[in-house]
C-alpha cells in the first residue's frame, strides 16, 4: 500500500515538473542577428536585448513575454513600425530557442523554422486563440553557429538554378541567415535571368547594399545604392528597418533630375515702343501709342540639367498678342481706329540656374527668344467731316475695313533676349514652376521695306505704321514629368 502512495506521489511531481520546466520559456522577438555590434538607435525600440552566440554573433531582441500570442502580438506591431523582419523566438536557460508556428501567422521573411520531424510539444494550452496559436520550443544545441539557424528551405535553395517567383523571397532568407556570397550568387543570377519588376529590383538592390555592408565591401554597397536609387529615385527608408551604415552611404549618394519633359500656359502683355513716327494726312497725330490687350501663351519644353543646379532648356511655345492704335486729327474732326490680332511661333532657348538643395527651389533665366509670325490681321474704322468748295456743305463720312492680311507689312521672324526668375518644386517624378520673364525685343515688328506696299491702306484709310518694337511680359506655370535622373556618389 505504501508502494502504491509512493508511485502515485512520484507521478505527481513528475507532471508538476514538466509543467513548471514548460512555464520557463519565455517568449520574445528577434529583429537581427549580425556579425559586428550594431548601434541600438537602428532597432528605434525601447526594450532591446543582446544575445552574444559562442561564434561572436550578436542577436538583437525585444520584448519578453509569458505567452508565444502576446509576443506574436508584439511581432505584429513591430512590423507595422518598419521591422518587417522580425520574428517571435523562445528564451529557455538564456538560450533561443526555434519555434514551429503556423505559417499563416508568419512573416514572409520569417526566423528560422523547424522541420515537420522536430519533436512537437503539447499545444492544447492554445486552444481558442488565433492563428498563431501553435508554437512549439525546441532548445538550441550549446554550440548553435549562423549556420546551424539554417531552415530546412534556406538549404534547399539553389543558387545556379534561380526561381524567378520566389527570388525576393529567397534572397532574403540567405541574407538573414549569415550565407552572404550565396545570397549575392542568387541575386547576381537572378537579376540576370530573371524579368523582374521595378519593385522587385528595388527590393533586390536594398539586399545586395545590406549584404555587402555586412562583408564591409563598401565600393559594392555605393554601387547598389546607386542602383537602387536609379530604379527608384524617390526611395526613403524608413527609420530603424536597415543598419546604420545603411543611412549613411545613401545619404551620400546625388539624385537630380537630369531631363524632364513639360507644358506651360500663361499670359502676357505687350510693351510697344515708337522708334520712329511716319504720317500721311497734316494734323493727325500719328505718334499715337500702340495700346496693348493681354494676350496667352501656351507650349511646350524640355529641360536637360547637365550641371548640378544648371539647366538648358529649349521651347516652342504658341503666343497672342492683340493691340489698338487711335489716330485724332484737329482738321475734319479725323478719327480713326485700328485694331490688330497677331500670333507667333517662338522657340525660346534659355539657361535656368537653380539655387538651394530643397524640393522648393527659386531660380532665375537668362537666355534667348526667335519668334516667327503665324498671324496678322487688322480692323479699321474711319470718320471725318469733309466740306464741299462750291457749296460750302458738310458731309460726315464713315468707312470701314475688317480682316486686312497685315502679314506683308510685318517682319517675319523677331530677336529678343530672355530674363526671368521664378520658383520650382518637385514632387515625386514631377516638377512644378511658377515664373515671370520679360522679352527685349530686339527688332522692329513692322517691316520698314514694305510700309508703303499696302496703298489702299494709305489712300483709302489714311493709315500708316510706325517703326516699333515690342517687349512681352510674360507669367506662366507649368508642370513636367521627369524622365532620367543623374545618380552618382559624392565626394568624401
């Protein structure tokens, strides 16, 4: 009998040891195992641990839980800030320890995961919770190493035989499992071979900058920041997801757009200057000024920044300019009013000079315009009083002509100098710009060969053109989309 109580007594401890031993494992999440002590201000977590492995790796955890849900719940969490590589681990005996969990509850790029062949713990603690309700510890051999973290697919992937869809994946299961050179291997391979997206060879060169900064190979890690930046130039990383010597080489590598492509519409208005006054009637003020009308401007652009901050750019632009000239006489109550529609094709060539290294930048323009008459047609209306010699009777008289081609008494083709400042801003691929620019006109727009070949003009409306030039002011906005960046690194 007393045998009995004993063995009942000893199968009661046994089960209370089992059971307590069970509730030791602490649970915790892993952000990054490394070769060489990282800076804690790239994990941006406040409750961070360091586990030193017996080959000098350096595991970086946080969070110490009771339950393998709470700290899944943490993992979540910690994803959602950046650290998208984080992983649920078991603590036992200071030690880790690799947990088998659901994989529908797994981060794509998970820790390490236990064959189907490990021994299962029971998992009926977990009934009823979520998806990741079954983990089970299995502890570590004493002399775990980089290799020994290994999951039974990081073995099986084939470097020389690369799986274009799972290539990403793939990668970065060999990056965070220590095996650098074969992870370089496959993406070198894959990138090769494969067709892949723009997203997925941004994905890849983030993996190659990250692998060679952990071999210290600096030159490699520029040139794939370089790559990186060139297939995605508005790349930002976000805080704390990448090593700091990650930070620091892209802060070093330039982008500028290089050449960009746009449309701009504006308005203007027209300065005319007499240069010299011609007449045909006595007592009729042909000095009267050109009086202008605002007219638009629309076309298009395209920009080429071969110098840091330094831009050509060359136009062709589609403008209107209207203006009236009214002639008063003090003999036969003369009055006449003339109106003109002009259009020009102009091809502007110009230097734009940026200043500042912000997304806003003002700037300033200097450069060149050739514009070439499309247009030209006028309405004239006439009144005057005439009295009659014999009879000694007033008649007041009124005539009209409208749609007169004005383009034979016109030049052809105008040369102005271009200045202007203005202000830029980019936003992702696109550039916005807002400017004002004053034409010099540097010829007369009135062709002094041709005056007097419109004689019906002369003798019927007693008009006649001066020599003038015109001045534009111009304010426009326009928007481009760039098309290339010049990426490169800066000096040190």
């Amino acid at each position: 009998m007393k045998m009995k109580y004993r063995v009942l007594l000893l199968f009661v401890f046994t089960v209370l040891f089992v059971q307590l031993r069970a509730q030791d494992t602490l649970y915790s999440v892993q952000l990054g195992a490394f070769k060489k002590e990282v800076a804690k201000d790239n994990f941006m977590v406040k409750d961070l641990n360091l586990i030193r492995t017996h080959d000098s790796l350096y595991v970086y955890t946080s969070g110490s839980f009771k339950t393998f849900n709470a700290a899944d719940a943490y993992r979540k969490e910690l994803q959602a800030k950046g650290q998208k590589d984080a992983f649920v681990v078991g603590i036992k005996d200071k030690k880790r320890i690799l947990l088998e969990v659901n994989k529908s509850s797994a981060p794509a790029s998970s820790g390490p995961v236990v064959p189907a062949t490990a021994p299962k713990a029971d998992t009926a603690n977990h009934a009823g919770a979520d998806s990741a309700k079954a983990a089970v510890p299995v502890i570590e051999d004493e002399g775990l190493s980089k290799v020994d973290e290994q999951t039974a697919s990081t073995k099986k992937i084939n470097t020389d035989q690369v799986n274009c869809v799972s290539l990403i994946k793939d990668a970065d299961e060999l990056y965070h499992s220590g095996e650098y050179d074969r992870c370089l291997s496959l993406l070198e391979n894959g990138m090769k071979d494969c067709h892949l997206s723009k997203r997925e060879r941004e994905d890849a060169w983030i993996i190659r900058a990250r692998v060679n900064l952990e071999k210290d190979n600096i030159p490699e890690t520029d040139h794939a920041l370089i790559k990186l930046m060139s297939t995605n130039p508005n790349f930002k990383p976000k805080e704390g997801a990448y090593q700091e010597d990650f930070y620091t080489r892209l802060n070093k590598i330039s982008v500028r757009p290089m050449l960009s492509l746009g449309l701009h519409f504006g308005f203007n208005d027209a300065i005319y200057s007499n240069a010299k006054t011609y007449s045909v009637l006595e007592g009729v003020d042909y000095s009267a000024p050109y009086k202008s009308s605002p007219g638009y401007d629309v076309g298009g652009y395209v920009e080429f920044e071969f110098l840091n901050n330094i831009s050509v750019n060359l136009g062709l632009d589609y403008s209107s300019l209207s203006y009236t000239r009214n002639l008063q006489g003090a003999v036969n109550n003369f009055s006449a009013m003339y109106n003109e529609n002009l259009s020009y094709l102009s091809t502007p060539l110009y230097l734009k000079k940026y200043f500042g290294a912000k997304a806003m930048k003002p700037f300033i323009i200097l450069g060149m315009n050739y514009s070439m008459l499309r247009r030209a047609v006028a309405d004239i209306s006439v009144q005057y009083t005439a009295t009659d010699p014999t009879t000694n009777e007033s008649d007041h008289f009124s005539i009209s002509g409208n749609s007169i081609d004005q383009r034979p008494l016109r030049t052809d083709a105008i040369y102005g100098i271009v200045v202007g400042a203005g202000c830029s801003r980019r936003i992702k691929n696109f550039m916005f710009h807002a400017d004002g620019r004053y034409v010099i006109g540097m010829n007369y727009f009135t062709n002094s060969f041709n005056r007097l070949n419109n004689e019906e003009l002369i003798l019927k409306y007693y008009y006649i053109d001066n020599a003038v030039t015109i001045n534009k002011i111009q304010v426009s906005v326009s928007v481009a989309y760039i098309f290339h960046y010049h990426v490169k690194t800066l000096r040190k």
